[in-house]
C-alpha cells in the first residue's frame, strides 16, 4: 500500500486544541476544503481528557456578567451540557471529535504530527506530517495555513518571525513588564484528579516523589485535595518549555507524587478517604513561542479596554503573569492576578505572520506581548480568535488573496463573525439583507424593558444597562408570540435564532469541585427548548413548523426551497429547560 499520501487543499489548520478546531470548523462552513492535522489522538488540547483543564475566557469563572465568549466555542459547550451533565471527559472527547468529522468540507488527521515546512517565495507550499497510528505520510499542499500548534513548530519551520520571553518594560511601556528583557516564559503544569472512597484509602509514597512540608508550600493552596493543581508548574528559566518539555513532564510527575504524599501523609488534609482516581501525564503549557504579525497587543490596549477598527475577537481574562520557575519559586507567590476591565478586542493584525504570507496565526502563539499574552492565552479566547481565523480564512480563499490582504474587507469579516454569534466589543450587528431589519415587530406580552424591537437592536446579549432581549412570561395556555410584519411579500430561504443561554455563569468542563459545583447540570434553564414558526399572508397561517433548540442558543433554519408569498412571520415559545421566561436576543431573516 502506498505509503506517501499527497493531499491538496483550500486551508490547512495544523494544531487540533479549542483554536484550530474553531477556525477549521468555521472555515469550512463556508465553503472552504479545509484539512485539520492533530499529533494527538483526541481533540481539544488542554482541553481534553489527556490534560483536563477547565476552558478559562473574559468571563473570569462568572465574575465578569455577560461576557462568556460564544460562537462555535458555545455551540460545542452547551452539546456537551445537554449530553454529558456529569462532565465525563471521555464524553467530551467525543464530541469534540465528532464535531469535526462530520463536518461537512473538512478532513481530520488524528494522531498526525508535521515534522516539515516548505516555503517558496515566503509562503508555505506544502506541510509534511507522519501519522502514527497507519505508517503513512501525508503531503498537505494548500493555499492557506493555520499555525495553532500552541509551540508555533509550523511557523518556527517556515521561517515566521517570533519572539520568546518576556520584553522590558521600555518597548511597549509596560510597568508589569520585567526592567530588562529575558527569556523567562511560564511553565507547564501537571493535573490530577482525586475520588471519594467512602473508606481508609492509604497512599505509599513512591521513592522517586519529591518531599514537601507546609513551610514549602506556604504560598499555594491546597486544600482542596479534590483535584489540582495548576501552580504544580515548573519551566521558564531554569527549564525551556520545548527543549526541556521531557524533562519537565518526568519532573512535574515526581512532584505530584510529592504533592500527594503531603496531603495524605503529611498532617491533617481531610484526606484519609481520598484516592487519586487520575493523573494528566502529558502536562499542560502555557507559553513557548509568540509570533509577530503587523501588530503586537499590549498592556496598554488592554488596560484602555481599546477597540481597534479592525478588532475581530476579544479577551477579558486576568492579566496572570506567573512566577518565573513555579514551584521552584516557593517564597513567591505562584501568579499575580492583575486585574482587566470587563474585556478589550484582538485586532485582526495580531492574526497572521509578519513575514509568511500565507500563514494565520492562532491559539496562544498569535502577535502580542508577554504581558498581553498572560489574557490572551486562555483558551475561550483562542476559541474565538480560531473562529475569526477561520472566517477570514473563507474570505480570502473566496477572492483569492493573502490573509493580509483580507484586512481590506475588514466589516465583511466583522459581519459575517457577527451573524455566526460571535461577539466583538463596540459593535452591533448591522445586515440590510436581514429582512427583519425593517420589519415591523409586535409581541403578546413582554417584561419592562424587553421589549419585541430588542430583537433587532444588533446586540445579542446583555450588557450594564441593557437585557438587549425579548422577554415574555410562559404560562399555562398562555404561550409566548413575536411576529414579524414585512409589510411586502417575501420568500424566506433562513431564520437564525438567538436564544438566552444565560452567559453569566460557567458551562466548562472541569476536574474542580468548585467549578462544577457553581454549574447547574444539564441546559442551561433559560434556553428555549421546543419553538413553533407560522408563515402568514394576510393574516392567514401559511405553514407552521415545529422545532426543537436541541439545547443551542443559535439556532440556523434553512429552507433550501425558500417558502414563497409571506409577509409576517411568527415565532412562538413553546417551553425552555426551566425558565418560567422566553427570552430572545435576536431574530434575522433572510
């Protein structure tokens, strides 16, 4: 069997975490032949049963209303709240993978590590990877490449400009910036995962663990013994994330070991019961690489909370620089939480490399500072980074042009994010082709303040001073209706739906107890659950179909037909997962 495969397509996205997969998944929504290479054999990154770590963003673990990231990143998050309450990780995985393999346009490559980058005339011609698990090498020649490696190795191989290590403080006039530049990243850390035996569980210390008493570990908490722990981190200067990363990996487990040895062997933890039940021996990373595109995000754009004209996504986690060498560094404090202002945006510049002209940038390694970095890296923000990739993605493949040059269409791009449920701070969606648009908009009843015309405001979510929804009682008998009058007949080939899936409180998988515990299982209650949509002519009842919301808040309805002679449109809520309330954000017709 031949054994060297040669494949062609439109866009290749090499990197499978949270990143990739949105910008592949994306792109190929819209049309794009897209391929996404993995070097491992789930999905998701840190996000995956391989490391467990809960997917961080601009909501902050809740603090921060309002402001979970949505897009394709909510649509994978809420299938995993209605399918898998129990936030079982195998499960996850799973749909994670399936999320990618049957989507439409895209071929997925598990197990299937790039080991080579060619380049002519500064961009990549074709990407080699080795898949492990069939002996077959893959040639993938495209027009487009995405770096979402979280290492940069596609881009470091290519020839891309980066930069590793923290810049001095003078460059970008960053007071939480080192007074000198250095090659100090943050580390890698190692999880675990504890259960509840219900009996006596002893724990023989291996002789390999390393040994820690309380004094050691004075400035890092653990007493929650449940699962844990993220400042279990080491590298940045006396270990290279990369070069190192083996070492790293053996080391993190010896003080795991030791971790653990301390909790049930060395003084009161409340743990006699406890037993690990799991151990993440492929740690997560935090930094390594950070590529340099026509901008740097900085401290300043994030303290100023800036909106850049050609801001595509956004970020709103903690500026969390990390103690240089972790644990090493045990009379320091493991992290310092330097606050952020509700969110700031990434502008599209940060996006691509400098120098490879056809080469995107995404996840963790995208153009920003080291201090930008330490928001910037969490992966709810490099979901919507990937997404807005992916989306560009589709633009230049469609008028044939460089990622660069995609900057020029730079409101198509916002638009079409927008219309997919993305959210960009400072922008409201605005869509002439959206029949709803001008459409007169009445509805039976509706709380103060929701009223039916919030539906087409351009603002699909709450902010500080608005609900930005229709919103409308369920009772008995009594069920919710907004209608839609075009006032001219129309033939109507999509609706999109945007429901309330409470964007306040968290719905990411986790391994700790007190994420999980401040979650409600399942849906979330606000969404709608069962709908009707009437077609009506002159007041008259047309069609009406029934639809489930299958646990989405954006919800696509496609006619491939179109149905022909409406001039009003009528949606009416049937029920939701709890709420006594229907609330909709948005309605666009087309």
């Amino acid at each position: 069997m031949e054994k060297i495969i040669d494949k062609t397509y439109d866009f290749v996205v090499v990197g499978g975490g949270l990143s990739g997969m949105c910008a592949s998944i994306a792109a190929a929504r819209k049309g794009v032949h897209t391929a996404l290479v993995h070097d491992r054999p789930v999905l998701g990154g840190n996000a995956s049963s391989e490391i467990r770590m809960h997917i961080c963003g601009a909501n902050r673990h809740g603090q921060n209303p309002n402001a979970r990231e949505t897009g394709i990143l909510e649509e994978i998050l809420l299938e995993n709240k209605r399918r898998n309450p129990h936030m079982v990780y195998p499960i996850f995985d799973m749909i994670l993978w399936e999320k990618v393999r049957f989507q439409e346009n895209l071929d997925l490559f598990l197990n299937c590590y790039a080991n080579q980058v060619e380049v002519e005339n500064d961009k990549i011609r074709k990407v080699t990877a080795f898949q492990m698990t069939s002996e077959r090498e893959y040639h993938f020649y495209a027009k487009l490449f995405l770096d979402s490696t979280g290492d940069g190795s596609i881009g470091e191989k290519a020839g891309a400009i980066y930069r590793v290590g923290r810049e001095a403080r003078s460059e970008f006039g960053e007071n939480l910036a080192p007074e000198e530049a250095d090659t100090a990243t943050m580390g890698n850390s190692m999880m675990f995962k504890a259960r509840d035996m219900e009996e006596n569980a002893p724990f023989i210390c291996p002789d390999w663990a390393n040994q820690y008493t309380e004094q050691d570990l004075k400035n890092r908490d653990h007493t929650d013994a449940t699962s844990g722990y993220w400042w279990n981190e080491l590298g940045g200067t006396r270990y290279d994330t990369i070069d190192d990363a083996q070492e790293i990996n053996e080391e993190l487990l010896k003080s795991l070991a030791g971790l653990w040895d301390h909790i049930k062997n060395g003084g009161d933890h409340a743990a006699d019961q406890l037993e690990l039940e799991w151990v993440g021996f492929l740690p997560a990373k935090r930094e390594s690489r950070r590529f340099v595109g026509d901008y740097i995000l900085k401290q300043s754009d994030i303290d100023e909370k800036k909106v850049f004209e050609d801001a595509v996504a956004y970020g709103g986690w903690t500026m969390d620089l990390h103690t240089a060498d972790g644990l090493l560094s045990a009379d320091d404090v493991p992290t310092v939480w330097n606050p952020v202002k509700e969110w700031y945006t990434v502008p599209y510049r940060c996006l691509y490399s400098k120098n490879i002209r056809n080469l995107f940038l995404g996840g963790r390694i995208i153009s920003c500072s080291h201090v930008a970095f330490s928001s910037s890296r969490v992966m709810g923000t490099c979901a919507v980074v990937g997404q807005a990739v992916g989306t560009a993605a589709s633009i230049a493949v469609e008028k044939h042009i460089d990622p660069r040059e995609v900057g020029s269409y730079i409101q198509l791009l916002q638009r079409e994010l927008m219309k997919d449920d993305c959210f960009i701070p400072g922008y409201c969606y605005e869509d002439k082709e959206n029949f709803a648009a001008t459409a007169e908009i009445t509805a039976s009843s509706h709380e103060k303040g929701c009223e039916p015309r919030n539906v087409m405001n351009g603002y699909a979510r709450a902010d500080q001073r608005h609900t930005n929804c229709w919103r409308s009682k369920i009772t008995e008998g009594l069920e919710p209706e907004l209608t839609l009058n075009f006032n001219e007949i129309k033939t109507i080939h999509e609706i999109r739906l945007i429901f309330d899936s409470n964007l306040s409180k968290e719905i990411t998988p986790s391994i700790n107890k007190s994420v999980l515990e401040r979650q409600d299982q399942g849906s979330p209650i606000e969404l709608v659950r069962d709908y009707e949509i009437e077609f009506l002519h002159n007041g008259k009842i047309r069609n009406t179909l029934r639809y489930k919301s299958e646990g989405q808040r954006l919800n696509i309805l496609c006619f491939d037909e179109g149905i022909k002679k409406v001039d009003a449109v009528r949606v009416r809520i049937l029920n939701t997962y709890g709420s006594k309330f229907a609330s909709v954000f948005e309605v666009r017709i087309y």
